[in-house]
C-alpha cells in the first residue's frame, strides 16, 4: 500500500506484541494498521477509525502449537479449527496463501509429531 501512494522513505515501526495491545495502539493514535474484520466492532460506524483505503487485502492464518501429545491441546486445536472454518472466509487460492497441502481429515496445518512426548 506504501509503494502505490509513493511513500518513501517507509515511516517508523513499532512492535507491539497482541493484537489486542495493537488495537489499542491505533485507537490511541500511535499509527495506522490493518485491523482484521473480526476484531473490530463498532470503531469504523463510531468513527472512532477509519479505513485509508475501500480495500481489503486477506493474509494466510496458521495455527501453532506445541509438540506436546496433550489431549487438552488437541481438543483445543480442534475447537479453533472449527470455529475458524465458521467464521473465517476461505483462502481464494493456493498460490495465493502459499499453505501447504493439507493432509486428509486433519486441515491444513497439524501438530508436530517431532520433539518431546509429555511425561505421564
């Protein structure tokens, strides 16, 4: 988005660990950012932000987790796998999000099956 309106040299960046904490940075007006349509509730009809641009641009999302053989990890996987495919909008390419084939029954990305297995 930079390079189409001429911006150069690239502004200061900050990083800010949650996105969450990231929100609220823009809100407080540390800068601008792309804000993912879930998160935001009413700011954009508020007024309270606004958009720079009509456009939208979606990003690929993955899903990490520990290498750990945990059922409680597992069901949690599972339960953001779900509510993800319900709520999320489909990738409109392969090529696009550049994710990895996915394997049967399991989605695109699945726990390692490398490193430590948990202690019983």
């Amino acid at each position: 988005m930079l390079d189409a309106k001429g911006i150069d040299p690239l502004p200061p960046t900050h990083t800010v660990p949650s996105s969450e904490g990231f929100l609220a940075a823009v809100r407080a007006g540390l800068g601008w950012g792309m804000i993912p349509e879930l998160q935001l509730t009413d700011e954009i009809a508020e007024g309270t932000l606004v958009r720079l641009e009509d456009s939208h641009q979606d990003v690929p999302l993955y899903w990490q987790s520990w290498t750990l053989d945990s059922e409680r990890l597992n069901r949690v996987t599972e339960t953001v796998r779900q509510a993800s495919s319900q709520l999320l909008v489909p990738a409109r390419s392969r090529a696009r999000t550049e994710q990895p084939p996915s394997r049967p029954g399991r989605g695109a990305s699945t726990p390692s099956t490398a490193g430590y297995k948990r202690r019983k």
